[in-house]
C-alpha cells in the first residue's frame, strides 16, 4: 500500500516512511492510496473472530508485508491486552467501553500501535532512531509516554502546561523515567503547541528525526479501525442496523470508523458529537468551513477549533459535500445540556459517563428524534473512565467515583521534569539529549 499527500505536492510513499515522517514534506497529511474490500465472508463469521485476529485482518492490507506477519501478529497482542465491551444502557442504546486500556485514555490503542511501529523500524535500521515530540493538554500525552516507554530507539518529549493538567494527568507523564522526559511549561497548552511547531521547522534538529505522535500519523489513526469491527462483533445478533454516534475534537477516531465502513463494514450511520467547539456541525450546516479559536468545556479532550482529521473525512467522500452532508450526521451540545445526559445516564439507566461519553450520548438522541426512527440500534462510543474527568462527575452526579488500582498507584510516585520558559529552553532540552 502507498500513501499520498492530500495537499498532491509530496511523492507516495510506504507505510514505513509514512509512520516515519507523519506529515508529508509539503505539510499534507497521508492517506491511502486505495480502499481495501473485505469479503462479505468475514462479516459473516466474524464472531468466530479473536479480537487480535480481526484485528490483523483489517490492518493487514495497510502494511502489506513492510511488516512480517509473525511480528504485526506480536504488536497487535502487545496493543490490544484488553477489552472493549459494549454495555448495554437501554433497549436501543450501547455504550463501546474504549477506556479499559492501560491509562484509560481510548488513545492507548493509537499510542500502544505506532510506538512499537516506529520501534520495528529502528530495530531492523539499526543506526536510526527518532525523537518523538508532542504537546498535551491532557490525556494524549499520558497514552503516549506509557505507549512509548522502553521502546528502541525513540527518545519521548513531552510538553504540557504547567499547573493546567490533572494530578493524575501530570504523573501519567512525569514518572515513568527511561526513555520518557517531560518538560513542564510556564503557559497555556497553546504556548507548548506552538513550540513544538517551530521544533519541526527548525534546521537545527534535522539529525534527531523529530516525529509527532498526534492522531495525524497514520500508525496512531489507522488502528483506532478496530474499536468499529469489535462494537459489531458484538451487536450483530441483535439483527439491528447500526448507528454510531463518535465523540469528537480532531476527528482521528471518527475517520477511522468511516473509513472501516468503506471497507464493508455495516454501520448505517456515523454521528459526530461535538461540544460547543462546532466547526463541523457549523460547516455541514452551512457549507461554510470557518476556523475558530477553541473554547474551553467540560468534556476538554474535544476543544478543538481546527480538526485536523477533517480533510481525511473529506477525502472519503471524494471532496462531494452533498455525499458527506448523506454520510455523516453532526451535532454539538453545551456544557449544560452535557450534565443533564450525565444525570439521565445515571438516574434512568445507572449508567455512570464521563462528560465525552455524554456528549455521543447527546447525538443518538438527537439522532433519533430527527429521523423519528426507533427500529436502529445506537452506540455511542464512551472514550475516558470517569475518574479521568472526576471532578465534573462527582459534582454533577453528586456521588464518589472509584479510582482503579492502576491509576491511583501512579499518585505515591515521584514527579520528575524540566521546567522551560521559552523555545530556547526546549531547544537546549533537545540538543542535550
Ligand atoms: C482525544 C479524545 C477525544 C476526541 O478524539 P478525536 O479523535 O480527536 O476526535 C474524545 N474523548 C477523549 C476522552 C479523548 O481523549
């Protein structure tokens, strides 16, 4: 499979060189050259299917052989160690559980499979190595440093705002040692963002192999294809049709579903559910795509003006907006509305949601009062464990949420980082290394 450039200026390449570069050399993002099919037979049986196995069905035809079977077998099994249940809430409602992972982010599955990706790469280059940098406000960066621990030759930088991160967000980063660094900046997230944009344009750094590990490369995006495959595995025997309803910030996870679809998949119908940053319900709207400054919300893994996964969607519907406007459904919901479902999760249905799982909660329902329709089953897709988000959910549920064993344990460790004021801290951090 060759990838190409979706601003058309840059050569195709490989998988490997994709994963590698993670933006093409005229700043376009990847994307596959063509579609594959799988036959009708699969679906057929795919409850037959181990999760690993399903998932190297679907992958396979993206690396082809760059990768030998018996190591993508391997790095499938170390990716996807966990379940990912489906729950039911109600007769027609299911919620696709993502967060049992290891930082119960959804992102671990991205992060766990590009880590060890990369780490194959450099193991069969000998000489290569690579220095991924990423900025978090948040969760991405808890996914990546655990994804990436211990993984040859990658060195892992990561940025985020000092004093603006959770506790157990801020120690998910700066315990882990090895090969995991932090640095902790005096500012917002969007000071740290900016840093590391002007990294991957400065000269100085060529020989560190900078990469990102932002849902941009396709080693993080493609397998999020899995958690779609899994949710009909285990519906399928109700004989309903499907609806999916994603909640959404850049839009990497939704792509994949839709892109799972155009594989043969049978998903009827995609939701993005947004918060009040809109730029996508706005635009399917209108027709207008019009940038915005992002907002801050309750459910903040979503605040984002500028998806960067859109132009991938776009891409699936071959640049056709009445096609797109057919295929995906868009909604976005306050932070109030965003409560009142927590409440009626948990009132009507015991159901305890993290405010992003809410928010896909949000977009079934509205789904279904639009097309009056009741004869579909939908499954919103419930991205963080709610004690990733426990301050909005014991308040607003007015009950104590449980922190697992495994997240509360990482509270004792010790913090370690490098604290950086300007660009020239970081660049003197990187040169360093
Ligand atoms: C990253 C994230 C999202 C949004 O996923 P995208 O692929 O960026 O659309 C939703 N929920 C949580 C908890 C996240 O961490």
């Amino acid at each position: 499979m060759k990838y190409f450039s979706l601003n058309h200026k840059s050569p195709k390449t490989s998988f490997k060189q994709a994963v590698i570069n993670g933006i093409a050399p005229d700043k376009g993002l990847y994307f596959p050259e063509n579609i594959p099919q799988l036959e009708h037979d699969f679906f057929e049986k795919i409850e037959n299917y181990s999760n690993q196995e399903i998932a190297f069905k679907v992958i396979k035809p993206f690396i082809e052989n760059e990768i030998p079977d018996e190591k993508l077998k391997e790095i499938i099994a170390e990716t996807l160690s966990f379940d990912f249940p489906t729950i039911k809430v109600n007769e027609t409602t299911y919620s696709l559980e993502l967060f049992h992972g290891p930082t119960m982010a959804f992102k671990d599955v991205g992060a766990y499979f590009m880590a060890r990706c990369l780490g194959y790469f450099n193991h069969i280059d000998k000489s290569s190595h690579s220095t991924v940098l990423v900025a978090t406000s948040g969760d991405t960066g808890g996914a990546v440093a655990s994804g990436f621990l211990g993984v040859e030759g990658v060195q892992v930088v990561i940025l985020y705002p000092s004093g603006k991160v959770s506790d157990i967000q801020e120690k998910q980063l700066t315990t882990l040692g090895q090969n995991i660094n932090a640095l902790e900046i005096d500012g917002v997230f969007d000071d740290c963002q900016d840093m590391v944009k002007i990294a991957f344009l400065d000269e100085d750094f060529r020989e560190l192999n900078l990469t990102s590990a932002n849902s941009i490369n396709i080693a993080r995006w493609l397998p999020q294809m899995f958690y779609y495959f899994f949710a009909y595995k285990q519906l399928k025997h109700l004989g309903k049709e499907l609806v999916v309803s994603v909640p959404s910030g850049n839009f990497g996870n939704i792509c994949a579903g839709m892109l799972a679809q155009k594989m043969g998949l049978p998903i009827k119908q995609f939701i993005a559910s947004t918060n009040i940053n809109d730029t996508v319900p706005n635009y399917l709207n209108t027709g207008n795509y019009e940038l915005r400054n992002s907002k801050p919300t309750i459910s903040n893994a979503m605040d984002v003006g500028n998806p960067s996964n859109f132009i991938r969607i776009k891409e699936l519907f071959e640049q056709s907006f009445s096609d797109l406007k057919q295929g995906l459904k868009s909604y976005s919901f306050t932070d109030a509305q965003t409560k009142e479902a927590m409440k009626e999760l948990y009132n009507e249905y015991d159901y305890i949601a993290d405010p992003h799982g809410a928010v896909g909660y949000l977009g079934l329902e509205k789904y279904k009062s639009e097309e009056k329709t009741n004869s579909e089953v939908g499954v919103f897709l419930e991205t963080a464990h709610p004690c990733k988000f426990i301050d909005v959910v014991e308040s607003t549920l007015n009950l104590k949420v449980e922190i697992p064993h495994k997240i509360a344990e990482i509270i004792d460790k010790k913090k370690v980082s490098v604290k950086a004021k300007s660009y020239e801290d970081l660049k003197a951090f990187l040169l360093n290394k």
